[in-house]
C-alpha cells in the first residue's frame, strides 16, 4: 500500500474525531472537541480526578500563566519551572528533596529499585498500579520480585507482612524483602483507602527491621480531601512517596517523586538512563505550580457541593447512591426506568459529563472533581431530575 502523503493525512486527521497533541492522537470523548471557551469552562464534569483540560483549555491557561507570573524554561528537566515545583512539592511533602519524572510509572519503578538495593524482593497490592499495570517493568527492567498481598482488599495487614517476612526467610536461598510499597487510594478498588491505622504500623515495623517504604500517593492529596490527613502526615510514614501531577493538578503528564537526599540527589541520571529525562519538561510544571495552591480549598468545596447533592438526589425514586466502603472520591450512582445512553446524552446537553453507562451496574461510575464548583447542589439536582 502506498504512503499517504502529507496533504492526505491532514485531511483526514481534520475530519477525524481526535485532536492531535504532543506528537499524537488524543480521543476527545465529546467533550474536548473545540468549541468556546467559555462553554467549555462550564462543563461539570463526573468522568475524571480533576479539570480534565481539553487542548484549548490548557493551551489558554499556559497563556494566562506566561502573562501573570511568567514561565522559566527548564533543560533537560533541570532548572527553571521544574526545579521551582521539585522545592514547592518536597516541603508539602516533608521530604529533603523531590524530581520531576514523566510518568508514575516511572516514580514507582525507580524509588522501589533505589530502595531495594541487594534486597529484591518488595510486597505490594495485588491490585496496585506496578502489580497489574506497569507490564512487569520492575521484574523485567530492575529485576525485583514482587509479592502480591490484599486480595480482597486494599489493605494488607502486619500480620501478613511477618508472615511473608517468615516465609521469605525459611527459603533455602536468602533472598530477603528490600521494600514495602503501600498504593493508596487504589485505582482498581475504586478508590478505596488503605487503612491508616494499619499503614502505620507497618511502615514502624518496617522501620525497625530495616526494610524501606515507599507510597504510591498518586491520589495522595484527593485522599487527604477525604481523610482530613494531611499528604505531610501520610509521607511521614515513609521513606519515598510519589503523587501524580496530572490526575488532578491539571498538568498534561507528569509526577513527583520525593525523599531523603542520598535516593533523590543523583536519580536524574538513572532518569534520563530510563528516557525519562524530557528535554523540555516546563508546560507540565507551570500547569502544577498555578493550581496546587487553590486545590485543598476547592476539593473540599467540591466534596461540600456533592454530599449536598447526593442527598437531593436520592429523594426523587429514580436515583441511587453506593458509595465504596473505606472509599474516595469514586461512587455507584444507579438510575432506574430510564435508557442510560439517552440520558446521558441529555445530562450531555446541558454541560453534565457522565462516563459511559455501566449496564450490569444499572447506573454510572462517577468521580468528585473541583468542576462541581461550577454549579451548586440545587442547580444540578435539578437538571439530573429533568433528564431522568
């Protein structure tokens, strides 16, 4: 088949329903399509962690950030907006320092192989991040050996940290436990929260068996929405934490990894050994360091907005809210005697973003982000009654 030639390509990526960014095709979901700035900031969103900025959205906001406080160009990721975000985000997480890397893949793989060291064997989740969805890259990539804990929960307890601990030690080669990793909330539960109580006495124990600790906080700061515990107080409990950048302080990628100096300091070179070191990482941090002030207040309005909400809601018969058991930010939110896909359209209509329809469920997957503040309880009961 012949090659398409430029001309062809780019008509057909204009007719196509994705927008192109960053090199590739982004879906647009119905609701990144562009259209009037002003619409689009209208737009309540149940579907994501945070803004979930389209293209002209970010691209306005980057604007609006060079004019105000203007944007200081990084190298290689060094320097600049990223150096400024790295100091900005290891003081909130109480930490000696922090770096910039592309990916929470990425955070996680290098702080389980810094912390590991001789030591290759590291207990996690069995429905964490690095467990299910990093494609075995720290057994194939930094040969550690995960061992798979909480099946039925998000919670592991000590008693089965000591109890893999003895079972690890009785092996005829001694292979020993180098690191636990502990991801709270957890993605593929929902947004369930490990238990706190138990996160602590883990990590102590850990600290007095000499084994290290690392946090997948990706969700870390939603978390203390909910917890009211602050991301200082969770990452004191270990050694490493990592929070994602863009789930909800809006940046297009990214994510933070913080901890003592001796792991962080010279960790740019096995970033860039990785191809982690982008050569222009600057978008990405000015997007962090323009929301991360306002976030605490506006996800705690967020949350005020749909617990009122919920309780609207569940008044007219039509409606039902589960909410996840030790959970977050994520809830079931069952709608009866209606086709789900015409009534998504309709909420669609009236700037109301739903995920699609779960049919076994009977309902939605829905996420609290700060997009709620852009209505208020009464005005979105209302729409959700009309639309039913």
């Amino acid at each position: 088949m012949n090659l398409l030639s430029r001309r062809t390509f780019v008509k057909m990526a204009a007719a196509s329903p994705v927008i192109g960014i960053a090199g590739g095709l982004y879906p647009t979901a119905g609701h990144s399509k562009i259209g009037d700035l002003e619409d689009l900031r209208k737009q309540v969103k149940f579907t994501g962690d945070g803004l979930s900025l389209s293209p002209r959205e970010y691209v306005d906001v980057l604007q609006t950030i060079s004019k105000k406080r203007g944007i200081e160009a990084d190298y290689y990721s060094l320097g600049g907006a990223v150096e400024e975000l790295e100091g900005r985000m290891a003081e909130d997480l109480g930490k000696e320092r922090a770096i910039y890397l592309p990916t929470g893949t990425l955070a996680n793989q290098l702080a389980a192989r810094e912390l590991a060291g001789d030591q290759t064997r590291v207990i996690v989740q069995i429905d964490s991040h690095i467990y299910n969805d990093s494609g075995d890259c720290a057994q194939q990539l930094s040969q550690l050996n995960l061992l798979p804990l909480a099946h039925d929960s998000a919670t592991f307890t000590l008693d089965e940290v000591e109890e893999t601990i003895d079972r690890t030690s009785s092996g005829r080669v001694t292979t020993g436990i180098g690191v636990i990793m502990i991801e709270s909330p957890v993605r593929r539960r929902l947004g369930e929260l490990f238990d706190y109580r138990e996160m602590g006495k883990i990590c102590s124990f850990a600290r007095e068996n000499g084994i290290k600790t690392h946090l997948d906080g990706a969700r870390l700061y939603m978390a203390s929405g909910y917890t009211g515990i602050s991301p200082k107080e969770y990452a004191s409990h270990f050694d490493t934490v990592y929070v994602s950048l863009w789930k909800y302080f809006n940046a297009a990628s990214g994510a933070i990894l913080a901890g003592p100096k001796e792991v962080i300091d010279n960790m740019y070179h096995t970033r860039r050994m990785f191809g982690g070191g982008l050569p222009e990482a600057w978008p990405f941090a000015a997007m962090v360091l323009h929301y991360i002030d306002d976030f605490e207040g506006e996800f705690s309005r967020a949350i005020e907005t749909v617990e009122s909400f919920f309780t609207l809601l569940q008044k007219h018969s039509s409606y039902e809210v589960q909410r996840i058991p030790n959970g977050s930010n994520v809830f079931k939110l069952i709608v009866k005697g209606t086709n789900l896909h015409d009534f998504r359209k309709r909420l669609r209509a009236k700037n109301v973003i739903l995920p699609a329809p779960n049919s076994r469920l009977g309902g939605f997957v829905i996420k609290v982000n700060p997009t709620l503040n852009r209505t208020n309880a009464e005005a979105l009961a209302a729409l959700f009654t009309e639309s039913v």
